[in-house]
C-alpha cells in the first residue's frame, strides 16, 4: 500500500532494511563495521559516475575497483540505481551539514550567507564530483521507484531538498526581518540562490581554468547581489 505524503516526509526517520551504513530510526547513517565495503563502493561509484557517467559506468567495474565479485555487491546495493540515489542523499545531508555548521552563532546576517555559499565550495575533489552527480540525476526525485530501498532513498532526498531549501529561505528571511536584506520573497529568493550556487558543477573541472576559491568568491558577490538593493 502507498504510503501517504506524511508517512513519506517521515522516511528520513526510519530504518534502511540490511543497514550497512543505511539511516537509523534517528535519521542518522549507522556506523559501518570494520569489514564493511560500503564506503569503497560509494567512492569508487562517485569517482566512476562522475568521471565517465552514470550510464556508461557498468556495475562489474565498480565491483573490480573495491575488490570484490559483482554479487557481493548486492549485499550492500541491490542496483546500480540504488547506488546513484544514495550517493546522491549522502551529498544532500553533507550540503544541510555544511550549511549549518557554516551559519550557525554568526550573528551578522550578510557574513552568514558569505559563510554559507562559502561552504558549498569548501569540498574534495571527490565531494565536487558526487555534487555534479546530484545536480545531473535530479530529475529521479520526481518518480517513485518500484524498489523499497530505491524509494527510501529517493524520499529522504526530497525530504533533504525540502530542508535545505527552508534554511537557506530562512536565512534570507530573518536577514530581511533584521534589515540587513532588501525585502523579497525569501523562498524565491532562497531558490534562486541555491540555483546558481549549484549551476557551478556542471561546468567546474578541478584543474581548470577557474579555482574554487575564485569561483567562490564571484558566487558570494552574485548571491549578496540577489538580497541587496
């Protein structure tokens, strides 16, 4: 039986079937256990679907890269798209994280946004790739998925798109209350913010031209731009 919206917005909340690093009844991922396979398997699907695309990423070469046989790896991921969709939630709660840790006790409404957009830059290669696949494969959090664990993971990703969409909107809107920002519709504002701070990872290869500090710094400018006069 379909669950309603309600018992949907809760599954961030629950427990995964066959944990492994899954979320627990407080929302958090268990710890692994020292044998588990888990983590290389994430980051060698991160390095592999970032570099090369999903779709032209076979699951045997993930499987080859941690060290393990192909059905060993169903213990962990029971598909190559229940892979996607958790690297994709894992990047959604590192961006809420990120985000808090950065605007949390900053008492000044404009260097909490720096604080923030700052954030979002402050990653590893590895962390730029998975953002890359996250912004590519968004268009998945619009269908339900005919497996359970395929749609735990999906759910708990619209639930996290829902919340960092509401503290960035929040910020914004405590900012104008305060004064420091140009009244606008906050959660326009917070969207369109989030929008451009994204649209960075479809075109940022480390390396490149354009250094994430640079990169960074133009992005704050534009974002203070958006709630100033």
């Amino acid at each position: 039986m379909r669950q309603s919206a309600q018992d949907q917005r809760a599954l961030l909340g629950t427990t995964e079937v066959e944990g492994n690093g899954g979320p627990t009844e407080n929302g958090n991922r268990r710890q692994e256990g020292p044998r588990s396979k888990r983590s290389l398997i994430l980051d060698a699907a991160v390095d592999n679907f970032g570099r090369y695309g999903f779709e032209h990423t076979k699951w045997a070469t993930i499987a080859d890269e941690v060290g393990i046989g192909q059905t060993a790896l169903y213990h962990y991921f029971e598909s190559k798209s229940h892979c996607l969709l958790t690297i994709m939630s894992t990047e959604l709660e590192r961006s809420l994280n990120r985000f808090r840790e950065a605007s949390e006790g900053v008492e000044d409404y404009g260097d909490a946004l720096r604080a923030a957009v700052a954030s979002a830059y402050d990653v590893t290669p590895r962390e730029a790739l998975a953002a890359r696949i996250l912004l590519s494969h968004m268009d998945l959090l619009q269908t339900a998925r005919q497996s359970e664990r395929e749609e735990l993971e999906r759910q708990r990703s619209r639930v996290l798109v829902r919340k960092i969409e509401d503290e960035w909107s929040t910020l914004i809107r405590r900012g104008m209350e305060s004064g420091a920002f140009v009244e606008r519709d906050a959660r326009q504002s917070g969207r369109a913010m989030l929008a451009l701070i994204v649209s960075v990872w479809r075109w940022y290869r480390p390396g490149g031209e354009r250094s994430l500090e640079d990169i960074s710094e133009f992005i704050i400018g534009a974002c203070l731009r958006l709630v100033g006069p």
